[in-house]
C-alpha cells in the first residue's frame, strides 16, 4: 500500500440514539457486549429510536491533501470526525489513521478558568500530548501566535471568548501533525485570525500534512481545501470540484433554511403590503446572468400614500448583501393609491452569477418603514452560460482586446 | 516534504470489541500509561492549585471534614449517647486515626468517578491517554492525603501515643487504601458515568461501610457484628494502616496481605473494563 494515504475510511457507519433515556440504556448493553468481546453495533441493525448519523461513508486522504467536510448542522460530520479521532467507535466499517493525529476540535477544552494563560498552556499542551521541554521550547511562539503576551499571566476566565480560542489555536497549531482535523475552529476568532490559522494549516499541508477542515463558512473551505465531501442525513457524496459540492450544499440549504417559500410574500406589519416576483419577461422564462430582469411589485395599501421610495435589497443565499438599489437615488418617488396597485422595475443587465438568491426591500418615507418583506422574492439564475466560470457571485461581462491567435 | 515522520505508526478503529486481542490490549494500556504520566501529573496540579485558589481556608480543607467527624464521635463518646467499646488505644486517637484513614480511603474512592465527570468536555473531544486521568486523581488524594497525615501525626503525639519504627511501612498501608479505593472508584465509574443514581448514592453507600468498619467503633468481640466486621476486607486495611502509625503490632497481617493482592487484580480487572468502556460512555454522554 502506498504510504501516501494518510486516511483510510472504509464503509464506516454510525448510529445515534434521539430518546436520552434509551441511549443511557444502550449505552449499558453496548457496554456489556463490549467486555463479552462481542462486535460493537451489533448485526447492523437499528434499535428503537436509532437512526444512521453517518451512513456508509468511504474516502481516502493523501499527505498533503486538505479535504473539506460540509453539510448542514447534524449532517454526521462532528461525529465523523470524532471517530477519526478514536474518541467514539464505529459501529460499521473501518479507519486506519497513519501517524500523530491533531485535532483542533474543541479548543481551549481543558483550560481551567482559575488558572492563568501560562500555567493553562502547559496544562493543555500535555492534554495534547506535548513534554514539559517541548512545551518549553515552544511557548514563545505560541505566545506569539496567539498575541496574547500581555494576558499570559492573568486567569482565562478573563478572557473573551476569542481570545479563549485564540490561545487554544495557538496551542494545537504548533503541534505538528501528520493528519489534523480542523472542526468549526475559526468561527471564533477575529477576521485577522482566521487568515493566520489558514495560513498555519496550508503551511503545515505544505509539509505534508493531511487535513480534514468542517467549517460552515464558504470562503475558508474554498481558502484552505481543494475537495470536498457533502455531508447529508449521514451519506456522503466526494466532489473533486468545490463549486460543485457548495452548489449541491446550497441546492441542500436554500430550498429549507434561508430561502423559505412560506415567508414570501406580504409583510405584515405597516400600511403597505408587497409581493415580488422576478422574472425574464412576461412569459416567465428562467433568468440568465446580465440580462433585464423585471420585477413585479403587488403592492396593497390601506390607505392613501404619498411619497413613498422604494428600496430593493439583494442578498445572496449565504446572506451576504450584494447590491441596495433606491428610487430616491434616481429621484423617484411613488404614490400608492388607496388598494391594490402594480410597480414595475427593470434592473438592466443583472449581473449576479448562476446561482439563487434573495430578494428583500419595501417602501420608506422620510427613513421610516410603511412595509418591508425580507423575503420579496427569490431569484434564480440559470447556469446555462459557456461565459461562466463556476465560481464568485457576480458574472462580469468581458470583452478581450489585444493580439490573438485563432 | 518531510519523511522523517511517524506515519507508519497506524491506527485502525473498527467495531471489534478491544477484548478481542488481549496481548495487543494489555500492551496499549501500559504504553498509555506511561504517555500519559507528565498529563496525570499536569492535571493534579492544575487542580489542586485552582482548588485551593479560590478558598479562604486553603490547606484546612483537606482534613476539615474528618476533623469535625472526630469531633462528632468524641462529643457522642462523651456523652455517653453512643458506647463505643473498649479500645486499646485512648478513643480521641483511635477515633481521629479511623476518620482520617476513612477519609483518605473514601477520597480515593470517590477520585475516578470524579475526575472522569469533571473531565467530560475534554474527554467528549480530546484524544490523551484515559489512564492520565486515574493517575491524575490518585495525585491529587495522595497531596490530600499527605497533609492528612502530617496533622495526624502532630495530633497523636500530641495526645501521648508515639510511633516507633512501624512507622516506615505506614506508606504501604496508605498505598493499599489508595489502590483499594482507586479499584471501588474505577469499579462504580463505567455505569456512574451513565446514570447519575451512583454518584448519588456514592456517600450513602461509604456511610454504610464506614460502620461496617473499625474506624469509629472498636471491633465487635463477638456475634454476627463481629464475624461481619472480621470478613469486611476494609477491615484489615483500616487496622493495619492504625496499627503502624501508632506503633502496636498488626493483628490481621495475612488477611492485609490477601487483600492487597485480591486490590492489585481488581484494580487491574477494572482497568481494562474503564478503557474498554470509554469510547462507548463518550458516545452516549454527549449524543
């Protein structure tokens, strides 16, 4: 076997327990079979109340490869790095790790919060496996990597939380491993310092290390893996692309948590009452990127209203604002009569890329609100284009000058 | 890229039970115990010091409860509402000799079950050598243990016993209460850590066999009391580890040393049931 996978995972499964009172009662008989020496999980099957946490899962990591892991929250993938991690066992299958295991999967777990930050470092750096000497040799830089020097002598209870995980990361991170496994880590920290930890890990894949990454947050997945696995209802599905996969995890999380259906429509607080759709035309084609989309505004007011701007938000699926369009900007104002009536905006060459999105907004005076829906419409945008690239969420219309060779 | 690594050392998880290759298991339980013996000491310290940080009394701590037990006897001796028996020693040390043996034996029980809760977090998501945490806990009543007995040395030289050269194999029967509490502990920790209902009778459980022992009352000289107190294996312990301090000769040597040796394989029988059943409690503690 080539002494290059570092990570084997071979039809591993795990099953969980949703009532407490069976799992406690499980957990009696698993643990009576296991001192009998009999097979943990049993033939296989599931017990009352049990369901498959992670199902059927197989993959492989090669030294120096940084595999992300995502999925929606309860997805398997905690438990599936808990086991590769020994701290649970598989009730199917089979891991085989290859040499020193990192995990920065609970950081600052062990700190004692009476203690200080130093005497807390040597605490944790033996919890991880460290000697008093290389704990000694190494305390200087994770003082420095965690900016923490001038706290390092007063109690973490002190401490914010960020600075809590800052010292934790600090700490694991100058723990050479040769498999680490990274979970939720760097939601934590500041900004600054999740790019320092992203540059520790690709810097410690440089040297060969296999990383496994979870992290909800599409940026450092993209930033630190180069594939990924999609987690659902414990199975998994490998993509060599990470376009691919977060297509296919948006495609999992836009139609049930941040796009839901059943908030479209009129918002029910304020005079006014709006319902958006977009579309192509009137024929109701599907979008492209950079064409005219036309935006129908049913707006239903119970009384008569004067001078009213409109104000369109554009949101992505992940909730990041893409673009505030104003009528007042473009010196437009609106006056709704009494009942129902229509607006109609035209938003040239829309240039958000293939994808989905949110549409939310409504009518203010003077700053204040006379109805607002967060949830006005979804936008969907075909990825049918040659142009698109796969990745980002604008697609800019490009036209090339200079020699060419045809 | 770097080569001059570990990667061959492998670790495979599957659902086989660890029992299933005893010599592989054996093996793992001791390379684990030595990794992990500057963590135990690392934890004792941490504990200790974070537990004696945040108290006004400090120290006083570690022998308080014992110390208002002996209060308590002595008032009911006293009094005459309770009548102990005759002793070979005077009462005050015969009965503050019992509590404190008592209560190192009773630290040492409660420590595994203890330590293992306290530990969940870290346990729940950190890969470090389980033993760590045992041996962590023996530490820390080892340290309370030692205080303990400094004060009940002061405290019987005081009242006009004085040990002779006895006293040298005192450490081996404070050893033996250690390990002996050390395999209870480790005996009730597996489902303690399961079901609350352990922990919460533990004390009830230590009252119960406190009486069945000679640490406030003298040894029953006949009936079931006495034939009861004479199979209680705590018996031995608590005498012997009193017989030595205080300078008498041992009366139940043999029955000690059986019952140290029945310790050493219980403690090493539970051993393997906590390591072996450790993956499975971290599963269901935080499912």
């Amino acid at each position: 076997m080539s002494n290059d996978t570092l990570v084997t995972v071979e039809n591993v499964s795990k099953k969980f327990c949703r009532s407490l009172k069976r799992s406690l009662w499980y957990g009696m008989q698993d643990l009576g079979n296991e001192l009998l020496g009999r097979r943990h999980g049993g033939n296989g099957g599931l017990r009352p109340d049990e369901f498959w946490a992670v199902n059927d899962v197989c993959f492989e990591l090669k030294r120096g490869e940084c595999l992300g892991l995502i999925g929606r929250n309860g997805a398997g993938k905690t438990t599936l790095l808990r086991m590769l991690n020994g701290l649970i066992k598989p009730d199917m299958g089979r891991i085989e790790m290859h040499g020193r295991v990192g995990a920065l999967i609970a950081l600052g777990a062990g700190f004692n919060p009476i203690l200080t930050g130093r005497e807390n470092i040597y605490v944790n750096a033996a919890v991880l496996g460290f000697t008093k000497e290389e704990t000694d040799r190494k305390f200087d830089n994770i003082v420095e990597f965690s900016e923490l020097s001038e706290f390092i002598d007063s109690p973490v209870q002190h401490y914010s939380s960020g600075m809590y995980v800052r010292l934790g990361f600090s700490i694991a991170a100058n723990f050479n491993p040769n498999i680490l496994l990274v979970d939720e880590a760097l939601a934590v920290g500041d900004l600054a310092f999740a790019v320092r930890c992203l540059n520790r890990i690709s810097e410690l894949r440089k040297n060969g290390t296999a990383v496994i990454f979870v992290s909800h947050n599409e940026l450092q997945v993209r930033e630190a893996a180069q594939n990924c696995i999609l987690l659902d209802h414990g199975h998994a599905t490998r993509y060599e692309s990470l376009d691919q996969a977060f297509l296919a995890y948006h495609a999992l999380r836009s139609d049930t948590v941040l796009l839901d259906e059943s908030d479209i429509g009129f918002v029910h607080d304020g005079p006014v009452r709006i319902r958006a759709i977009c579309k192509k035309n009137t024929s109701d084609e599907i979008l492209c990127s950079n064409e005219t989309a036309m935006i129908e505004l049913d707006c239903q007011t119970q009384m008569d209203c004067l001078n009213l701007g409109l104000e369109l938000r554009f949101w992505t699926a992940l909730g990041q604002l893409i673009s505030v369009v104003k009528s007042s900007a473009y010196g437009v104002s609106f006056d709704l009569p009494k009942g129902e009536s229509q607006i109609r905006v035209d938003i040239k060459t829309l240039a958000l890329a293939p994808g989905r999105y949110r549409l939310a907004g409504g009518f203010r005076r003077d700053g204040e609100i006379l109805g607002w829906s967060r949830d006005l419409a979804h936008i969907n945008i075909t990825p049918s284009q040659a142009q698109w690239s796969g990745e980002g969420i604008l697609m800019l219309q490009a036209e090339f000058h200079g020699p060419f060779i045809s | 890229m770097s080569r001059n690594d570990n990667t061959d050392q492998v670790t495979v998880y599957t659902p086989d039970s660890s029992l299933r290759d005893p010599g592989q298991l054996i093996g793992e339980m001791f390379r684990d115990l030595w990794a992990g013996r500057e963590l135990a000491w690392r934890l004792a310290v941490r504990d200790i010091s974070a537990q004696y940080r945040q108290t006004a009394l400090g120290l006083v701590w570690a022998f308080i409860l014992p110390l208002a037990n002996t209060a308590v006897w002595l008032f009911l001796n006293a009094s005459g509402i309770v009548r102990m028996g005759e002793t070979v020693l005077p009462y005050p040390v015969y009965v503050f000799t019992g509590t404190m043996l008592w209560a190192i034996f009773m630290e040492a029980a409660n420590a595994p079950l203890q330590v293992t809760a306290a530990a969940k977090p870290m346990l729940a998501k950190i890969n470090f050598p389980r033993e760590a945490l045992i041996v962590s806990g023996i530490y820390q009543t080892l340290f309370n243990a030692g205080i303990k007995i400094v004060l009940l040395l002061l405290a019987i030289m005081v009242l006009g016993v004085f040990p002779n050269w006895s006293l040298l194999l005192f450490p081996l029967a404070i050893l033996s209460l250690l390990l002996a509490g050390t395999a209870l502990g480790l005996l009730l920790t597996p489902v303690g850590m399961l079901y609350a209902d352990i922990g919460k009778s533990f004390p009830l459980i230590m009252q119960f066999l406190m009486y069945l022992t000679p640490v406030v009352f003298a040894m029953p000289a006949s009936g079931w009391a006495a034939t009861l107190f004479q199979l209680n294996p705590l018996t031995p312990l608590i005498l012997t580890a009193r017989d030595w301090l205080t300078g008498m000769a041992p009366e139940y040597l043999g029955y000690f040393l059986g019952v140290n040796l029945a310790t050493l394989a219980l403690l090493f029988v539970m051993w393997i049931v906590f390591r072996a059943a450790m993956p499975i409690l971290i599963e269901r503690m935080s499912a």
